[in-house]
C-alpha cells in the first residue's frame, strides 16, 4: 500500500501531493476532490475485487472494461489525468497487471450515504437494500462487504445475536449504547440470505424500523464495518496494510458523540491500522488537534482522559501511549474547489497566516466572534 499520491488533472483537482499518514483527514467544500481521492485508493488497492465485481454486475466480461478500465470506473479516459500511486505512474497497462493479485481486500471504504442501505422494510426490521447501489460500484462493494461483515456476526447455529465488541472500551460501549443507541440493543436476524436488523429495548421489543434516528442510521453501518478490528486481542502491529476510509464519520451526531466516535478512531489507529476521515466537522478537526498537541506537550493520561470523557485511565494506557509516538505523523489536507489544489495543513496550527491552516481547512470560523467583540466595542451604553 503506497503513502504518496500526486494528481494532476483529476476531476475538479488541478494539484495534489498528499502523504498518507496513520490518520489522515481530508477537508474541502462539496465537489473539491476529496470522494473522488478516496475512491482512487479503494480503486489501486482492490481493483481486482473492484473489477470482478463489475464483471458480475454486468453478467459478462465486458471488452471496454479491459480496454480502459480506468474510464469504466471513473467516467472519463485516464490518458486525461497524471496520477501516481507510490513510485508507479498510472496507466491502464499498470492496472490491468494488478488485476493479476489474488489478496484480500485491503481497504474498507465507508462512504457518507451509507444511511440509504438500511430500508425499512417492515414495521420493525431494517435491511439492507443493494439493489440501490446498481450505479456506484464503490458502494455496491461498500453494501457487500457489510453484508458479510452481518452473516459473520451471528453463529452459525443461530438465526439471530445481539452485536457485542468484545474488544471496544468499557467507556465507549457504555457511551454508544446510552447515547447513540438510546438505551437500545442491536439484534441481528437471519432470513434466509438477508440479515436484517433491530434496534431492541430491554424487554425485547422492538423499534421501528422507521424510528431509527439519523445518528443511528449513520453510525450502525460504522460499528458493524470495524467490528472484527476493535474484536482483536493485539493492540499492535496488527495489518498495516489494512486501510479504513469513512466520510462524514459526524453525521446526524452530537458533538459529544464525535468525540466517541473519535476515540474508536484513535483505538483503530494505535492498534496498527490506517484510517482516512473525509469531514468538515470542527469537532473531528478539534480532536485531531487536540491529540495532536497533547502528545507534543507530553501530557499525562489524565488530560487524555478529560478530551475522551474516560473514567477509566488503566484501560486507556495503551492507546494513549501509540497515539504520542504516533500523532506527529498525523496528515490534514484542504481541498481548495476554486483552485483545485490540495493544500497541506498537517501543522493545524491557530496562529498560521495561511487561513487555511489557522482554521484548520477553514472548519473553525472566527468571524461570529469577532462581530460580537466589534458590536461589544462599539455599543451605546444607556
């Protein structure tokens, strides 16, 4: 897996040369380049599996696909664009020989309208619907790897489970289950080839499928994606190559459940894995920042502790210890829709000149403050 992508004519990006860290976050206004980057390193990384999938959906193997199979995937001929993944220029000769690799799949990529796949189908269930995924190949794989992910979640003897991390902090799955679930179990059915979810009180009974908040609909696709990384024993050294990219990891979220959901990424990322966050949430960026700077100042677990709203310190130890030999390598990028270049903001430093960096890709606005303390200044005192 390659830590350097340059691109150069891309869509709506004229220039970029990012550096792939242990976390790395991508922010930009709508249509700057950020989903179309993601996609790219899905596409690199498991194009084989990409590939066979597209074969399958179509019923046979189509001869445009071979002969340019970038243009099959993204729309337009790769001879339009200058991209390199690593040390290897692009080329659709380049990619038909990775269509050779028999690995598994590499990267998980959540994408943010994971929300539409669960349909209520009936009063009580949710399932998952792919046959809303027929003109997104990224998608369809992101629906068929959860689906996976459910069948392996219930024991084979079994028709239905509770979902349970076994390897999730005690202070998070309280977290999740009181503030995101709302007190809720997740249960898991089996129905035939579908699995089919609900959300179940402590007397089992069931909330409708369309009850489901938002929140809800967002993150449970998240919680089932990460299940069997956060199940693990070993805390390090796990799959370096082993890459999860989720979009808008805040939607329908409070911001104190941002926070929550922040820390399962920062679990992820000291157990030995690489996680790309695409957000234009403050709060994704505050925590980053935070990290960040606590780890620079050699702070104790119990400043850590406070960010997270842990109350167990010892549990905690681990992470907190990866995370400041690792946070100085952390990535930020701002994708700029009027330029189209791709800035490095890693620094996310306040007192910058450059905007861009001093609002951490322009998430954090100081001009509400600065109005009230102009309109402080100049009021009429009766």
């Amino acid at each position: 897996m390659a830590d350097n992508i340059k691109i150069k004519h891309f869509g709506p990006i004229k220039n970029a040369d990012i550096t792939l860290g242990p976390l790395t976050v991508f922010t930009g206004p709508q249509n700057s380049g950020k989903s179309l980057t993601l996609k790219f390193i899905k596409f690199m990384n498991d194009i084989h599996i990409l590939h066979n999938l597209l074969i399958n959906l179509q019923g046979h193997k189509n001869v445009e696909i071979d002969h340019d199979i970038f243009k099959a995937f993204f729309g337009f001929p790769l001879k339009e664009n200058y991209l390199i993944y690593g040390d290897k220029r692009v080329t659709n000769k380049y990619l038909r020989s990775l269509l050779k690799s028999d690995c598994e799949e590499k990267v998980v990529y959540i994408p943010s309208h994971r929300t539409i796949c669960l349909d209520p189908v009936e009063n009580e269930i949710i399932k998952i619907d792919k046959s809303l995924y027929n003109s997104d190949i990224f998608t369809y794989n992101y629906v068929e790897f959860l689906k996976n992910k459910l069948v392996h979640c219930i024991p084979p003897k079994k028709n239905s489970a509770l979902l349970n991390i076994e390897g999730m902090h005690r202070s998070m799955k309280n977290k999740i289950a009181n503030n995101i679930l709302d007190g809720f179990r997740l249960n898991l059915k089996r129905a035939g080839d579908e699995i089919k979810i609900n959300l179940i009180d402590k007397d089992n009974v069931p909330l409708s499928g369309f009850a489901w908040t938002i929140a809800q609909r967002q993150f449970v696709p998240i919680l089932i994606s990460i299940k069997d990384l956060l199940d693990q024993k070993n805390v390090s050294g796990l799959n370096p190559d082993k890459l999860i990219i989720i979009e808008e990891i805040e939607m329908g979220l409070h911001p104190k459940d941002i926070v929550t959901s922040m820390f399962l990424i920062f679990d992820l990322v000291a157990r030995g894995y690489r996680v790309i966050l695409a957000s234009n949430s403050p709060t994704v960026m505050d925590c980053i920042f935070a990290v960040y700077r606590l780890s620079q100042y050699n702070a104790g677990d119990d400043l850590f502790c406070k960010l997270f709203d842990l109350y167990n310190k010892d549990e905690s130890k681990r992470i907190f210890a990866r995370l400041r030999e690792l946070s100085s390598n952390f990535r930020a990028y701002y994708f700029d829709k009027l330029s189209g270049m791709v800035k490095d903001i890693s620094s996310l430093d306040p007192a910058s000149p450059d905007e861009a960096v001093s609002t951490f890709g322009y998430t954090v606005d100081g001009r509400v403050g600065n109005l009230i303390a102009r309109a402080y200044a100049n009021r009429q005192i009766e």
